[in-house]
C-alpha cells in the first residue's frame, strides 16, 4: 500500500485527484491540502506518515526550487513528485537536481499520474514523455566539443533513450525484443561506462548534463 498525499492549489482539481486515486486499493490518500503551508500543519497535527508528495508546481512563480527542498527537509523519508504545466528542460533538471523524484506534466492522461506514483515507488524516478521530449531535444542540442571518451555502443546509446523516456526494465526488454537478462546485461556495462551504481544514479547524470553521452561520429557494436 503505498500512502500518497496531494498538494493542488485547485480545489476542483485537488477533490477530482483524490477521487481519481481512491479507484485504487494499492493507493492510500493520506493528506490533502492547497497549499505546502497548509499540508505542513496538517500533516504534523495528525502525525501523518506518508511514502510519496503530490505538488503541484507553477513554473512561473519563484521560487518553486525552494518549495521542492523545503518538503524534502521537512519530509526527508518522503519522495517528492513534481506536478505542473509546463515541460521546460531547465525546470526539469533543476528540480530532479533538488531531489524530486518525478516530473509530471499535467496536459497528459490522468492515468499517468497513477503510472509515475507506481515507477516512483519501484524504480525511484519518473518523467512524463513530454518532459522526456524536452529533455531529449535539449540533450541531443549540446556542444559536442567534451563529449566522453568512452564511446556508447548503439545498444547503449538505445537504452539511454529508454532510460530517459521512463521505461521499466520489462517495457525496454519488449521494445528491444530482447530479454530481461539481455537489457540487465547492457545496463551494468553502461553503469560502468557513465560511472553509476543503479538506473536512478542514471537517470540523475543524464538529466543534470554532467557530460555528453553520445558520439554521433562513431557507431561501435
């Protein structure tokens, strides 16, 4: 059971989240609130204890990096999902940067929401394919003067895209059509290569642009 709360600023939006999760026996609504001020009180006046945050983030307010690091102080066991309207990739990597564990744009289905709050709890990270758009274009935009010197193979560099897009291990073994062990197999030659432990320590050197990946000059197999 995995015990949600949800911050929203729409009530009308906040009362139609809540009903939507509530379709769920693996989800538990703990708090609700429209606002981080509000659910602070809440949340300490009741003792609640909760695995995942909900909150919903305007871009265009200042400053929304602060209310990310706020909640992760107060709440430091807490995963916290970002919820918002917008899918710029500085936002993205900033907030990913201050600890969030998924960025969530709000114009996709609703059944995503259900999707990033499951991945979070299992794979640590989740990123809409909207946003995985705009950290793709961005990515792929670079300087390539201080590209790696360890050169991805066309698996890996294939697999990076995966990563980026929010596939689940099984997802990019039916994509690739190779099997669960295959997909396992490249990813521990491709830890070593980007210097990481787990897909989650991936998934954060990617998204905070610590060095290009790819070489488009070269196409080793």
């Amino acid at each position: 059971m995995i015990k949600l709360s949800i911050i929203e600023r729409d009530p009308v939006l906040l009362m139609g989240y809540k009903k939507f999760f509530q379709n769920f026996s693996d989800i538990l609504i703990a708090v609700t609130a429209t606002s981080i001020e509000e659910f602070v009180v809440v949340s300490r006046s009741r003792n609640h204890l909760f695995d995942s945050i909900l909150v919903d983030v305007n871009v265009n307010e200042k400053p929304t990096s602060d209310d990310i690091i706020y909640l992760i102080n107060l709440f430091p066991r807490t995963k916290v999902l970002v919820h918002t309207d917008k899918s710029d990739y500085q936002f993205i990597i900033e907030s990913f940067k201050n600890g969030a564990c998924a960025y969530i744009v709000k114009d996709e289905k609703l059944n995503g929401l259900y999707q990033a709050v499951k991945d979070v709890e299992a794979y640590g990270a989740f990123i809409s394919p909207t946003a995985a758009k705009a950290l793709a274009l961005f990515l792929q935009s670079r300087n390539t003067a201080h590209r790696k010197n360890s050169v991805l193979t066309k698996r890996e560099q294939e697999l990076i895209q995966l990563v980026i897009k929010g596939l689940s291990y099984k997802e990019m073994a039916s994509y690739l059509n190779i099997s669960h062990f295959t997909v396992n197999h490249h990813l521990k030659k491709l830890y070593v290569k980007m210097d990481v432990s787990s897909k989650t320590e991936l998934v954060y050197k990617l998204i905070s642009g610590e060095g290009d990946y790819m070489d488009r000059n070269k196409n080793p197999v």
